[in-house]
C-alpha cells in the first residue's frame, strides 16, 4: 500500500556548439553586383546570398577588416537587404548567434527563418562593436534550412564578423538530413534516375531518422507539396510527404500512382498492345470454333 523512491537521477541536456564560421576576405563576393545568388562554402556548410542595394550605381562595396570583419557597402552605398540561406545542415538548431554592427545612426534589423518558421522577433542592428551580438533562441529545437535576413533603412556600412549554431547532432540526425538533402535535389517529374540509391539510402534509416523526416519542409520545385497538401505554401513539403510520392511513383514497375509523361507513354503502349493482341487471339479463337 505504500511507494518509496530511493534515487532519482535527472540527466540535463544542453545543446552544444555545432557550427561557427568566422568571416574572412571575399566570402560574400568582392561586390554586391556578382554576389546575387552565390553559392558560398562557410565552414563546410553551403549557402545562398542574395542582396539589394540603394544605389542602383554604386561600387557594391564588400571589403575586409581583421577586427571587424566583412564591411558590406560604405556610407552612401550600402545595401538595404542582404540575406543568407543555408543548404539543410547534419544537426538541429536551439539558438543562433550572430555578429553584426554599424555606424553611428544605423536603422535596421536582423530576422531568422528555420525550416521556413521564424525564431522570435526581429533584433536591431546595434551601433558599435560592443553591441555586436544578437542571439535569437528557438521555442523548440528543428532542424532544416537556416535563414538570416538583415534588412537596413539608413544608407550606412554594415559590418558581419561571426555566426554561431548550438544544437544537437547525432548519428540518427546526420542520417535523416543528408537524405534530406538528397530528397530535395531528387527531380520527381524525371525518369527516376537516381532512385535506387535514394531507395537504398531510405531503407538504412533508422525510425528515429524517420521522425525528423516528419517535420523537415525541403524546396519543391515540382510541386509535390500541393499534391501531398493543398494547404502548404508552393515550393515546400515535408521529407516524409516527398518521400511518399517518389517511393508511389518510381517503386512499382507497373506505375501505380503519378508518374511521367515518359513512363506514362510507355505503359499506355504497353497496355493497348496487350489489348490489341487479347482481341486479336479472341477473334481468330471465336472463328475457328465457327468453322
């Protein structure tokens, strides 16, 4: 009738540095011309720039300074947007920290998007290096694209020296993500080359790599997130939607399910030809029992 609990142990987990990139020379361009839509590597981990500045013709100033790293614009020719989207990372994200200031009279904020979801509200830019750092903590650690928006509304230099990542990582996340990113680059309107090797890969993970599928959005560029869900935003769905839909189209060799024009085609010429052949068999069958 009575319950003794003699030990409790309680394990905290705390989320670790799983990325940080110090800013160096030319790894935004050399100006905001050629910069829009770089492909950069920070770190071992790719990302997008983009950019858009208030004179449409200035120098696009991006110069480096050891103490404060990269200056993008100068004053009179700055940009009033400047963004970086990462590929899909190997590990989930808890809280992101970035260094960034300007001058004197700076006007303007920092915005963060996770897996397409934005992490608490915009901070604004501080004016001097002591003010530099902005933290933006998630209500709940996911995984996916990471990205940083910096918007301006003055016309003054920005400066960008570090960005930080805590998280988590494991083999279990390792897994799921780079399939992730397998699955996003996979095109499901092709003729399903590459399938095999993204079937193979699909059939290691484990349940736990599975879960993350679950709420892992990917860029759509053939619109199997309206077919999975006509309520998603176009160009997004989920891993485990995506998943669903190639494995339905490319897995069975009879087609079930959506498929190419190509494939399509080909089945059709298939099928008519069987009922071709069956009608032809019928009526020479029929005729030789008349005769």
């Amino acid at each position: 009738s009575s319950a003794y609990l003699t030990s409790l142990k309680i394990t905290y987990h705390y989320p670790s540095n799983v990325y940080q990139h110090d800013f160096a020379s030319g790894e935004l361009g050399v100006n905001g011309v050629n910069n829009d839509g770089l492909t950069t590597n920070l770190s071992s981990l790719e990302w997008k720039v983009s950019s858009r500045w208030n004179n449409i013709a200035s120098d696009y100033l991006l110069s480096y300074d050891e103490a404060s790293g990269i200056q993008v614009g100068e004053e009179g020719d700055s940009v009033s947007h400047i963004s970086l989207r990462s590929e899909i990372p190997d590990f989930s994200i808890s809280i992101i920290n970035i260094n960034i200031y300007g001058q004197s009279g700076i006007g303007g904020s920092v915005s963060i998007i996770v897996n397409g979801q934005a992490v608490s509200q915009a901070q604004a830019i501080g004016a001097s290096s002591e003010a530099s750092a902005l933290s933006f903590v998630l209500a709940n650690e996911t995984c996916g694209h990471i990205e940083i928006l910096i918007n301006q509304s003055t016309n003054l230099p920005l400066h960008i020296s570090q960005l930080s990542i805590f998280g988590y990582i494991s083999p279990d996340i390792s897994a799921a993500m780079s399939f992730g990113r397998s699955l996003e680059a996979f095109n499901s309107c092709g003729d399903g080359s590459g399938y095999e090797a993204l079937e193979s890969a699909a059939n290691s993970l484990s349940a736990p790599s599975f879960g993350y599928l679950e709420e892992l959005y990917l860029d759509d560029y053939n619109d199997v997130g309206q077919m999975a869900n006509a309520s998603l935003q176009k160009n997004v769905v989920l891993a485990i939607d995506k998943w669903g839909y190639i494995a339905n189209v490319f897995a069975l060799p009879s087609g079930v399910g959506i498929i190419s024009g190509q494939r399509t085609a080909s089945i059709l010429f298939i099928v008519s030809f069987s009922i071709v052949t069956l009608s032809t068999l019928a009526f020479l069958m029929h005729r030789k029992l008349r005769y």
